[in-house]
C-alpha cells in the first residue's frame, strides 16, 4: 500500500514543506519491524497533531541516496502499521531496542552517516549508554561529581576488597544493563561467622548468599555475572516510605528553544522483596511529592524537588557535552538518601514510556516542538544541537 493511501498522511511527496521523522528500529521477519508499537503509535500520533510526516523505518531500508523509502505508517482508522513509502527523513529517531543491535558494524555505520548527511536535521539519541563510562564523563565537573557514589569497574577480588573496606555497603550493576536485570548488593555484618551478605535481583524478587570470605563471595559473584561487565558502586541508605526504598525518575528533554527541561519527575518504590525500584522487579509508580513529604515534611520535599530539577538539568548537559554526541532526550534515576541528599545512579539515552499521563503528554510534545526547533536552525555537529 502506497503512502497516499493511509488515512491521515499527506500526499507521498518528497517535496513536501511538512518536515519529516523517522523512528529507527530494526526489520523483524514476521512483523515486519521491532519496537514498542504502542510507543510508536503514541509519537505517529502526535507528530501528526503538530504538522510532521512520521513513519517507522526499519534499518535495512535507510537509503542514503534515494528520495523515498520503504517503511510503515501508522492507519488512523484501524491503528494498524502498515507498509509503503515514505519521504528521506528530516529527523531520526533511534529506537533500535536492543544495545547488539546498534552495536552491528553496518548500523553503526547508518547512525554515523545520519549524523553527517546534510538533509538530516537532527538524530536523537545517537547511542545506549555505557554505565561506566557515564560515572567518567559525569565526574569530569565539579558541578556534576557531587551526584556521584563511589564507583569502580570490578575486575578482580583485590579490588572488590578495597571497595568493601571503604563501602561495606555495595551495588553490583552491568555495564550495558537496563531495567534492573543482574543487579546484585552485598552487605558487610559485621560479628556475623558469615559476614558478607549478596542479594541477586530476580524477576519480582530477590535471593541471598552469606559467605564467609571475600573470595567465596567474588567466586558466587562470578557465577551469578556469567562473565559480564560490572560496576561496583557505593550503596546508598535511601529515604523510606513505609519502610520501602524509593528513588525518582526524571525525563530530561530538549525543549523548543533547543535547551535541555525536565519534562517531569515521577517516583518508583520498591517491592517488599526486591533490591531495585524498577516496576518489571516488583516496583510501583507513587507521587514523588506525597513520598518525599513522608520522609522529609512539606517544605523540605519542594526543597527537594527543586534541587533534583536542577541537579537534572546540569547532568543533561555534562553528560552531551562529554559524550561528544548530541542528544535529545534522556531519563534519570536519581536517589535521596535519609538525610536529603541527591544521588545520581543511572540515565538511559532511550527512554522507557512514562506511565504518569502528565508526563507522557509532555514527553511526546517535546519530541516535536524539539524537531521543529531543529528544522529552523543551521545544522550543529556535535554536542550541543542534535
């Protein structure tokens, strides 16, 4: 089926003044092309509300020197992709889901091209991030160190032994990770004939292993990483409600002025059983004002949020401009320990749906009003556009 042929699309011309975005993901055999087709949708639809041409362009079909490609426009009637072709994109959105995926020396090359193909305004979200290599880039300023826990690559069980002496509380967490999979904690109690303590994230809940030496613990450790990259990081004693750990999720975007926003700021509590706040580990989506009132008082907790709207802003910038990649959006998970201070602990370059409807909205709107602020200005290189 044609362009012209699904309702709700402008005539198939690559002439076109509507600008043009294209989600970037990955073919898939049956389906025809990989990703989060509800989230998809969500921006078909509101690209379309704000005047933009958007289609869903698997990676094979990325033709560098053709002025239509194949791809998948979203039916307004029936809610269904369905296959056609589509004008060479203005903006690229990358969602390719999966980190070896992107990693593919072929679409390596794509993304760089992008970045440097005249007619493309704008590629959001260049990369997955690495987690090791966000603590170095963010420990680069002094406005951005503060945020940072202790954290060192785990290579060895000498150096795991330095860690526990200085921090006999400790997060294990992959490098390439995402969602809380393969995190572990250990705890040192002290008196104990077992002393060292490891929990190992599981789906909803989590196992423990006491041993009696750091070497048996790095050897368990080993066996539950199963050879993966780890970061061991200094653990955090964080705010409570109801004797549960909750941290907050930030969504940081480019806005239409080109300058990085906090979109909103929800909050994740943990489940009873889990070492991680994440909602697939068992965590629940909570009001982050009524958590951190609970914990601090009223005016401590607008205290509070306005520190972490802050502090957000600040680890945008720190974070693009070290990378050397221009970025558009990005989500954080920050945490405030029991005396009020602010953590930082992760971001992810593609950010996962936000489920507060508020958040959402904005979120989608300012993937445009981004988009139309790129398509108005004089293409940027590196760090500071996208």
């Amino acid at each position: 089926m044609e362009l012209e042929q699904i309702p709700g699309f402008p005539p198939a011309d690559p002439a076109s003044k509507r600008p043009v975005l294209a989600i970037l993901t990955m073919s898939d055999r049956l389906l025809g092309f990989r990703g989060n087709r509800e989230n998809f949708a969500d921006v078909a639809k509101t690209g379309r509300d704000m005047g933009f041409t958007v289609y869903v362009l698997p990676c094979k079909s990325l033709n560098f020197t053709e002025p239509m490609l194949s791809g998948y426009g979203l039916n307004d009637k029936t809610g269904e992709w369905v296959k056609g072709r589509f004008p060479f994109p203005d903006l690229v959105y990358n969602r390719i889901p999966q980190r070896e995926d992107e990693m593919r020396p072929k679409v390596q090359q794509k993304l760089r091209l992008c970045q440097q193909h005249p007619r493309i305004k704008g590629v959001f979200n260049p990369s997955f991030f690495n987690k090791w290599e966000l603590f170095e880039w963010l420990k680069k300023s002094q406005a951005t160190n503060r945020y940072i826990p202790s954290t060192r690559k785990m290579v060895s069980v000498t150096g795991l032994g330095r860690m526990i002496s200085k921090h006999p509380y400790l997060y294990l967490k992959p490098v390439s990770g995402k969602a809380g999979k393969g995190i572990m904690t250990i705890r040192v109690m002290e008196g104990k004939t077992l002393p060292y303590r490891l929990r190992i994230q599981q789906k909803k809940k989590s196992s423990t292993y006491n041993c009696a030496t750091i070497s048996k613990l790095w050897s368990r450790i080993l066996r539950e990483s199963g050879g993966v990259s780890y970061i061991a990081q200094q653990g955090i004693d964080l705010a409570l409600y109801q004797e549960r750990r909750f941290d907050l999720r930030a969504l940081v975007q480019k806005n239409g002025s080109g300058q990085w926003a906090v979109s909103g700021i929800g909050a994740r509590l943990a489940g009873s059983r889990s070492i991680t706040t994440h909602v697939p580990r068992g965590g629940s989506i909570e009001d982050p004002e009524k958590l951190l009132q609970h914990a601090f008082g009223p005016q401590e907790a607008r205290e509070l949020m306005s520190k972490a709207r802050s502090a957000c802003v600040q680890l945008a910038r720190q974070i693009e401009t070290a990378s050397g990649q221009s970025h558009g959006e990005m989500s954080m998970d920050l945490g405030v320990d029991v005396e009020g201070g602010l953590w930082f602990f992760e971001a992810n370059a593609k950010p996962m749906k936000f489920d507060e409807p508020h958040i959402r909205k904005k979120s989608l709107e300012r993937i445009f009003q981004y988009g139309s602020y790129l398509m108005r200005s004089p293409k940027q290189g590196k760090a500071g556009g996208a």
